[in-house]
C-alpha cells in the first residue's frame, strides 16, 4: 500500500508543477533573442519523466499484479519500474526530437513503437 500512495503522490506533484508552469508566461523554451532556454527546457523534461514514470509503474504494477498472482511482490515492482523507465525514455526521445523539429509526434511514436515491438520479440 505505501508503494501505490508514495506513486500517487510523486505522479500528483509534478503535475501541479507543470499545471503552474505552463499557465505562467514567463515559463517559455526560448528568451529574448531567440535562444534555447535550457533551464526551462530541462525542468519542463524533468517534470514529465517524472510524472510519466510514476503514471506508467502504477500502471504496469496493477496489471503485473492481476495478472501475476504467484510473484513475489519484489519482481512485480521490479518489472513495473523496468518496464516504465524503458517507455518514458522512449517518450522523452519523442518529445525531444519532436522539440527540435526532427520527427513528428506520429512518426515518433510509430517509429517507438515499431522499436519496442522488435525488442520485445528479439
């Protein structure tokens, strides 16, 4: 039970964080000569890594947990933070190339999602 409370509470945080920041008009990616505003950049990533992860290990330990009843609580949380950390890696590459112009949102997550398919069955 303290696993699932402390993951609705770091999943809760960042998203208030991120509520407050984005509504804020001097919370933007470049400053006044154009540039990249790095430090806001790196928060803004920080932020959805951090609530994604969270999201997605409460989600995979609920489905780990209804679907593996022999398995020691132990593995169960260790393959729901696997198995999280591997996909918001792979969302955060999405949203940074998608940042920098390079891939499209739907390119990006048909390409990751292409990637996770051949990983899982090679």
């Amino acid at each position: 039970m303290k696993f699932v409370l402390s993951l609705i509470i770091l999943s809760i945080t960042p998203v208030t964080l991120l509520y407050y920041l984005l509504n804020n008009q001097n919370f933007l990616p470049t400053n006044h000569l154009g540039e990249y505003n790095w430090i806001n950049i790196f928060t803004l990533l920080s932020l959805i890594a951090i609530s994604c992860i969270s999201i997605l290990t409460s989600i995979f330990y609920i489905l780990l947990k209804i679907f593996r009843r022999g398995d020691s609580r132990r593995n169960i949380i260790v393959y729901s933070v696997k198995y999280s950390a591997i996909l918001t890696i792979g969302l955060l590459t999405v949203l940074l190339l998608n940042f920098f112009h390079i891939l499209t949102i739907t390119w990006g997550i048909s390409i990751l999602v292409v990637v996770l398919i051949f990983s899982f069955i090679i």
